[in-house]
C-alpha cells in the first residue's frame, strides 16, 4: 500500500512538473505580429466587458521579470497618452513584462519618444508597434480651446510640446468651423495620431525599415474612456502613412 501511495505521488508530482515546465515553454514561444495584436484586442474586449482575468500579475510573473528576458516576452510597444484615463496593463487585461509603454502628453512623438520606440522594436524585438489615442484627450482640448481663442496663451513648455496639435487644431477650425466641437475634437485626435505615425516614421529609421521588411506590425486605435473599448483604425491608412514617409524627402 505505501509502495503504491509513492508511486502515485511520484506520478501526481511528474505530471505537476510537465505542466508547469509546458507552461513555461507555453510562455516563451513568443506571438508573432498578429497573434500579439490579437492577444491584446482580446484583453481589451475582456476589460470593456467587464470580464477580465488580470494576467501575469502573480509572484510567478514578478520572479519571471527577475530572472528572465524581458525580450522574450513583451509582445507589443505602445505609444499612448500620459492621461490617467489611459492605463495600458488594465485596459488590454494584461500586466508584467507585457508591453513596452511609452507614455506622452498628447502621445506626442518627438527625439525621446522615437528613441523608446526603437529600443522596444530593435533591442526588446516586439513583433507589434501600437500608437493608441484616446476621447477626451486633454492635450487636444488645450489644443482646440487655444485655436478658438478659448483660453489663456499656453505655457512656454506646453507650447513648444502641443506645437503641431495645435496647428492640427487651427487647420480644424478653419476648415470646419460649422461642426460641433465635440466633432472637431474627434478630428484633431485622429488627425495627431496619424501626423504622430507619420512623424515616427520620418525620423527613425529603424522603425521605417522594419515596418517595410514586415518584421514589425503597425496598429493605430483610438481608446473610448467611457466604453472602454478601442476603436482600431484601418490598416490602410497605416500602410499609406508607411508608403509616404518611405517616399518622403525629409525621412532621415
């Protein structure tokens, strides 16, 4: 009878240690592209639903992060907005070493934010680049209020940051003047995304190239901080902004 209880244990314990050792392989067989964009579209669905399952948020994880590459895991880098109405981990239902987040007022991308860019995509290879604006985004209102004379000058700082969003907010109210303006705000939203896209694009090579050689997927989104979902954009559009910063005589 003993003899058969140990062998039982020693059979529970093996087949303990095999899942978990498939489990850790499980966890290393990094997503390509679509499955990582894939992966987080899930989560933000899970999190818009009220469903989510706070992944990778254990003491395994936080050993993982300790002792492990952080390469090979993240799936994705993210360029997204400082706004406490943005977080990242929560919002895909992700957590540890999931994404490489990259956080700007506005998700401006100048020389700082384009050089995060690139170590995500270069040193920590994530196969997924995604650039996520988000409704009710201060730096756009600031943005509007000023082109329509709404506010005080901005600050030296703010200023210099909100430059183009501010030009993308007077070409707005300019041309459409007639609409409401929570419908330009939707305009300049959309509108700072892609000029950010294709800024990023213009300035960095090695996110240019890898986005042409396919290594590196480009996803653009824009986040509902009332719905919680994301409103993803079309990859057309995407792979045109690619074709003319590819094109383009001010690409460095």
């Amino acid at each position: 009878m003993i003899d058969l209880n140990l062998a039982t244990l020693y059979l529970t314990a093996s087949n303990c240690a095999d899942t978990m050792v498939q489990k850790i392989e499980d966890v290393r067989m990094k997503p390509g592209p679509d499955d990582s964009l894939r992966i987080l579209k899930e989560g933000n669905l899970r999190f818009a639903s009220g469903n989510f399952r706070n992944p990778h948020r254990d003491t395994l994880r936080l050993a993982m992060a300790g002792s492990e590459e952080e390469s090979d895991h993240v799936l994705a880098t993210v360029l997204s907005c400082s706004d406490s109405l943005v977080p990242l981990e929560i919002l895909f239902d992700i957590g540890v070493m999931d994404v490489h987040a990259i956080r700007s007022f506005g998700n401006i991308c100048s020389a700082s934010e384009a050089a995060a860019v690139e170590y995500g995509v270069k040193v920590l290879k994530t196969p997924l680049l995604i650039l996520l604006g988000h409704t009710r985004c201060g730096a756009a209102r600031l943005s509007l209020n000023s082109a329509q004379g709404k506010s005080d000058p901005l600050d030296r700082n703010l200023s210099l940051h909100l430059k183009q969003l501010r030009n993308a907010a007077d070409k707005v109210v300019k041309d459409f003047s007639g609409l409401e303006e929570e419908q330009m705000l939707s305009m300049i939203i959309e509108a700072n995304l892609w000029r950010n896209l294709e800024e990023l694009l213009l300035i960095s090579p090695a996110v240019r190239e890898a986005a042409i050689s396919e290594s590196l997927k480009i996803a653009c989104g824009i986040y509902d901080v009332s719905s919680g979902r994301i409103d993803w954009l079309a990859s057309t559009s995407t792979d045109s902004a690619l074709q003319r910063a590819s094109k383009s005589s001010k690409r460095q």
